[in-house]
C-alpha cells in the first residue's frame, strides 16, 4: 500500500487548475448507458473510483478510453444488466447504476453495497423511488434484482434529499412514460450537471438545483458531447490547505458559487478569499479563528465532505471551536489520528469539540477514508515534522495524484510505493 511522506510547516503558495469533479462525472458516466452511440465527457479526472466506473461499463459490453481528462464511451454493444459483486464492492456509490440499467434493459442485478467507514450507506430511497417508479424489486442475499416492463412516471417523496437516490430516479424517470416529479430532491450542483448532461442527450428535466425535479418521460436519447464541472470539494481541500498552512494560493477553473457554505466559514476564520470569476485566491498569515459552530448539511448548507478538512484548519484556531456531522454516522474517524498529531479534540456522538493548539506534530497516521485521508494530508503540511500518511488509496479515489498537486504549489510531499516481495 502507498504512503505518502511530508515535511510540514512550508506555506502553500502557487496556482493551480482545479479538477473535474469526480461526483459529477460518475453519475454522468452511468447515464450515458441511456442513449446507444458515442457518447464523449471531459474533464474526467483519473481516480481509482472513476476506472471502477469505467470497468463497470465495459463489463456490461461498452467500450471506454480514457485519454488525457476526456472519456469516449461506445454504449452500443451494452448486452448486459448485471453489475459484477466484485465491482460494486469496490465503489458503493455504483448504486446508481440500478436507474440506467432498468430504463435501458428492463432490468438491472446489483448487490448491496454496504457500509463502509463513514457509515452503513443505506439504499432504501433509492428502492422505493424505483418502485414507485413500476420496478418490482427482489433481494435474495445481498443481490438485488430490479424488473420493469415499461417505467411509469410517478409522484415521488424522498423523505431525505439523499444525493444517489435524487441520481437514481432521474435516470429512471428520464425514459418512463409520463411525469415524474421527485420532491425533498438533493439540490447538489452535481445533481444539476446531471441535468444538463441528460437534457444535452434529448431528455425533459426541470428543477435540479431546486428540492423540486420535474422529468417529463422521452422516447430515447441520443449522444452528446459534455463537460464535467469542477470539483468543489478539491477545490475545497486546497483552499483549507493553503490557509491551514497559512499560505496564498490561486485556484484556477472554479465555480466559486459552489463553495459559498467554505467561503463564509473560512472568511469567518480569518481567512482572505477573493473571488474574480472562475478564480478563488486564498491568503493567509495569521492563526485562524475559532469558528463557534458548523453543522454538516446538504447543500446549499456546509458539505460533510469537506468537514474533516475544515477541522484540521481549526485543530491551529485561536479558542474553541464546534462542529456537528449530520449527514454520515462515522464520519468522525479522522479526530484520533489528529489527537495522535496534537490537536485537543473532544468528541460527544457527532458533535467534535475542537481547542485550538499552537501547532501540531508529524506522525505516522492511517487514512480511514477519502477525505479523512485528504484531512491527514493538510495536517502533515501545517504540522512541524514529518509525517507519514498510510492507506493512501482512500485518497487517490478522489484526488488525482496528490503528491503532484501539491508538490506544484511548493508543499515537500512524496509517495513511496512499496517494492512488490516477490
Ligand atoms: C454522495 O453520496 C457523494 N458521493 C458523497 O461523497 C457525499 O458525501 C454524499 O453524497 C452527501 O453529500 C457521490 O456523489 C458519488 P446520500 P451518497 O445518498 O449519494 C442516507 C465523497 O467523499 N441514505 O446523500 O451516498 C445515507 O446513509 C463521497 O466524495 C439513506 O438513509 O449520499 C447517508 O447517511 C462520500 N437511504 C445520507 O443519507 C438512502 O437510500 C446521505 O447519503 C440513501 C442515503
């Protein structure tokens, strides 16, 4: 397994292009089963979550080429509706998978997903919204078979905006016969790219970005040419690191209206942000500001996966400060590799109660998932010492080579992958 090593305590300064957001394109990259041809996104970042989804893709008959950040998909020769339990177990948030699969064959065999560290990751909105939908559902161990001779629109309630299920349903919807409006629907911007990308191919979608998506059922869709929008929650991570380094960055090819909840609270911290169009310039040269109060919500609200990072900037603030996890129940994991690293950090159920430290220390600490892993990674560049980041590829599943990201903004990190004992 790789690690990443890192001599802490250099200021982040430099530019730097921000990549395709990778919960962008994994939707979009499933919806493209929905239309038969060449279908060509760009800006899809190289992650290990984005291959998973790529192989998925070719396990169901498509041909997929990822050259440079752009993805050529061939959904003609799809013959199959039925997800390897390999390949799911490998990226949960295949789950979606279930929406495309159905409208396309009819059917559609996937297995649970499970938990994973940051929680149970349940898929009950997602299979009553298909059900509501038409699809007869049948689970026989951890294998989940959806069958629907013709999808029907349906009036649909989530009773919590969850991001998936909101994904899942509209790439049901999108072929049903009839209306579908999906109400307490996620109001993420990936949702929105979604809707774009779908409506690029042909499809009727109004509301994404609103709790309310209106999908009026097409006959088919056809292929099309579309861009991923940027990674708020990468862009998000640099942004934390440079002020937790207490540093100047620019961050190029933004969408600074997506990071609104991050902008207000590290402005709250002390920290300057200046936005000028797709460009966020960070600066800072004093120790943060406690932050009274944060609480991870869906968005538009304060976003769970920049939590851990948020944190770390606030394990170095001036007082005391408090943040609740709302939305995932073991998304906390990060705060004991932090203590082993200095912070004075008291956890009660969600609620972290962080007091800030002078500075922290470089250990040896485990990456528990991928952006508790990205957390670890700032800690080490604000930290005084070296520190040796374990488990990596939680974090390689959502940054693309980030070692060379921040190598680029002057941060002294390398990977050292272990020699093969063969
Ligand atoms: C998406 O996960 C993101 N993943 C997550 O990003 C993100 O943290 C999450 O949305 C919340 O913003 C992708 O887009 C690939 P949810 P998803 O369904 O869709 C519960 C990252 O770091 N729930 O909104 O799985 C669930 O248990 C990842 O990039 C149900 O109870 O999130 C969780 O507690 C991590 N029943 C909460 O809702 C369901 O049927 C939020 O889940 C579905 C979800």
């Amino acid at each position: 397994m790789d690690k990443l090593v890192i001599e802490g305590g250099k200021p982040l300064s430099g530019t730097i292009v921000i990549q395709g957001a990778k919960n962008a394109a994994l939707p979009i990259l499933a919806a493209s089963l929905l239309a038969e041809g060449t279908i060509t996104i760009d800006s899809v970042p190289h992650l290990l979550d984005i291959d998973v989804m790529l192989n998925i893709l070719r396990e169901l008959g498509c041909r997929a080429e990822h050259t440079g950040d752009t993805v050529v998909l061939d959904t003609t020769s799809a013959h199959t509706s039925h997800v390897p339990e390999t390949l799911m177990k490998q990226m949960r948030s295949s789950i979606f998978l279930m929406g495309p699969l159905l409208s396309r064959f009819g059917e559609a065999e996937v297995y649970l997903p499970g938990g994973c560290a940051i929680g149970e990751r349940k898929i009950d909105l997602h299979l009553q919204g298909l059900q509501a939908l038409g699809a007869e559902i049948e689970e026989i161990g951890n294998r989940i078979i959806c069958r629907a001779e013709k999808l029907q629109g349906a009036d649909i309630h989530l009773t919590f905006p969850s991001v998936g299920a909101t994904e899942n349903i509209m790439m049901a919807a999108v072929l049903a016969e009839g209306r579908t409006t999906l109400s307490n629907a996620a109001r993420e911007p990936e949702i929105q790219d979604l809707q774009r990308f779908l409506n690029a191919m042909g499809a009727k979608i109004m509301g994404a970005g609103t709790d309310t998506i209106t999908i009026e059922g097409v006959k088919q869709l056809t292929p099309c040419r579309y861009k991923v929008i940027p990674d708020r929650i990468v862009a998000g991570t640099i942004m934390v690191a440079a002020a937790a380094t207490r540093g100047g960055v620019t961050l190029q090819q933004t969408h600074p209206a997506h990071l609104s909840s991050l902008i207000h609270v590290l402005r709250r911290a002390g920290v300057q942000i200046v936005v000028d169009g797709d460009i966020i310039k960070v600066g800072s040269v004093a120790r943060p500001k406690a932050v009274e109060r944060i609480v991870t919500s869906p968005y538009p609200a304060f976003p769970t996966d920049l939590q851990s990072q948020v944190m770390v900037l606030l394990t170095l603030a001036d007082g005391v400060s408090i943040m609740k996890e709302t939305i995932f129940e073991g998304r906390l994991k990060h705060v004991d590799e932090l203590s082993r690293m200095g912070a004075d950090i008291r956890v009660d159920l969600n609620a972290a109660f962080i007091k800030g430290v002078p500075r922290l220390y470089g250990a040896t600490v485990e990456a528990t998932d991928l952006r508790a892993g990205a957390a670890l990674v700032i800690a080490g560049l604000a930290a005084q010492g070296r520190t040796v980041v374990e488990q990596v590829h939680h974090i390689d599943r959502g940054y693309d080579k980030i070692e060379s990201m921040l190598s680029r903004l002057g941060a002294n990190i390398s990977r050292y992958s272990p020699v093969p004992n063969n």
